[in-house]
C-alpha cells in the first residue's frame, strides 16, 4: 500500500546506490572491527527504510550509543548534514571489554557508560567517521567529523519528529554475538547530496569529448604496439629420464618426434600464437609463418 501522508523521496535506483555505498563501507568496518576484537568479525548491510525521525528514535534503547557525524562538502554544492551513527549497548560493552585485554565471556553492566569508557568508545567513533569519509569519496568528496556522542538516542533532538529520515541498518557478527548499527540521515539532506551526485556524474559524462577519447585510444594503441614481447619458436618438446640426460656427451644425437619439413609452434610471451615452418634467409634461419595457433 502506498502511503500518501507520507510519499517515498528516492527511486529504487538511489536505494541500490546506497547499497553499494555503504556494503563497501560494510568491508571496511568489517577489517577493523576483526581488528579490535581479535575475531573474525562480518558486517553486513540488512535493510535500508525511509521512516519518520520520531519512529527511529522511539525504537532506541535508553542507554544506546549514537554517534553524530557532520558531512562537510568540498565543492559547495549542500549544506553540511548531519548523520547519526547508533550503536547497541551490548557492542559498546563488546568493543570496551576487547580493547581492555578481555577474553571471557562478556558481561552487560545495567548502567550508564563511564567517562573512562566514552573515553575509549570515542575513540573507536572517530575512525568510523573516518571509514564513512572514505566509502563516501568513493562517490563525492566530503569530510566527514565525529561532533559528539551521546547516551540516550530518545533524549537526541537532531531532526524534528516528523521529518522523513532514511535508516541504514548494518548487522555486525562476531563469535557468537549478533549486534546491530543504525545510521540516520535527513531525507532531505541526503536528496541534496545524491542530487549533487547525479550532476557530477552528469558533468563528467558531457566533458568526455568524442575527439578527445578517440586521440586518447590511440596513444593506448601506439604505446601498446611499442611493447617487446618474447617470440619463440619450438622445434619440438621431448622428455628423457634424468639418468639419460647425464650420460649425453658431446656428438650424441637426440631424435625429436617432429619431422624437419613438418610446422613447428611459434609462442608469444610462452602462449602459443602461430605455426609456422623452418627455413633459411639469406643464410640464416627462418620462419615462415603459415597459420594462427587460435
């Protein structure tokens, strides 16, 4: 059923190009987070949603982690956003007992995060805005800066409650314990910057002159004809046992199962190219090449 009250901002299109934006992302956090928590470590993205901000932010724990990231453009052409970055209480507690030397069985204290542990978890934040940059330059040029973190996602007023918001869920697995982070984002921040994305790729479609890519192709050719490559004829290949090859001296003839008159394999760069067949030029040795090998 389509909801009039609350019709749908991106195309199917600009959904699969968040995908892909953020599964490399996904790559990203999965190294580093195999990383500190000396585990192989898999993230994954799971859903991708449009939803008011009030629903995402009522669906957040008290005592959840969020993150609040600043997109800052290089070329002007948005204003800077802002995206939340949330993170489970029981990953928090994972990544602070890793990171302090902890093996065991992992214990979820039932309070707040101390100073020590914000400390340690800012920390981590601030080299995921750091992963984001990267996924996200892959696409447009923006800097990307941990602004702050804070405890209770409800108490968080970011956007106003009836803004539309696209949601981002990633699923994060690590020996045995299934966590989950969201990212967050202003429908109408985003628009802007995947409209910026669209001119981008508009503009440079338009500079790539038919002349320009024609005179370029050639270079390519004329640089490609002016490799060396290695030429080599074989006459024949025979196998004999090492105690054979030891006893051959000096005068000893070998016999070769290829006729003198028949074609022999002539390889280019040790791959077979062309047939061709024995004879001399101006007393010297010759090819005459009489097939392709392909």
């Amino acid at each position: 059923q389509y909801d009039f009250s609350s019709p749908k901002k991106f195309t199917k299109d600009q959904f699969r190009l968040l995908s892909n934006l953020y599964e490399n992302f996904s790559r990203i956090l999965s190294s580093y987070f195999t990383g500190i928590l000396r585990g192989v470590c898999e993230v994954s993205v799971t859903q991708i949603d449009e939803l008011r901000y009030n629903e995402f932010s009522n669906d957040l724990p008290d005592n959840s982690l969020v993150g609040m990231m600043g997109f800052t453009p290089q070329d002007g052409q948005y204003d800077e956003a802002v995206l939340l970055v949330d993170l489970s209480t029981t990953f928090g507690y994972l990544l602070i007992d890793r990171l302090m030397g902890g093996v065991d069985e992992l214990f979820v204290p039932k309070r707040n995060y101390t100073e020590i542990e914000l400390a340690i978890l800012r920390t981590v934040m601030d080299n995921v805005a750091a992963y984001l940059q990267e996924a996200w330059c892959n696409y447009l040029q923006t800097g990307v800066q941990l602004r702050s973190i804070e405890t209770n996602g409800r108490m968080l007023q970011a956007f106003a409650p009836q803004d539309i918001v696209v949601v981002v869920t990633l699923e994060i697995r690590e020996a045995g314990y299934v966590n989950r982070m969201n990212l967050c984002m202003a429908a109408d921040s985003l628009e802007k910057i995947i409209a910026g994305l669209s001119m981008r790729r508009t503009h440079s479609m338009r500079q790539q002159d038919p002349d320009k890519e024609r005179v370029k192709q050639e270079l390519m050719l004329d640089t490609i004809e002016q490799s060396e490559l290695v030429l080599e004829a074989v006459l024949n290949e025979s196998q004999m046992s090492l105690g054979q090859l030891m006893q051959l001296r000096p005068g000893d003839v070998v016999a070769l199962d290829q006729k003198i008159d028949g074609d022999i394999c002539v390889k280019v760069a040790d791959t077979p190219w062309f047939y061709a067949r024995l004879g001399e030029r101006e007393q010297k040795k010759a090819l005459k090449i009489v097939d392709t090998a392909k």
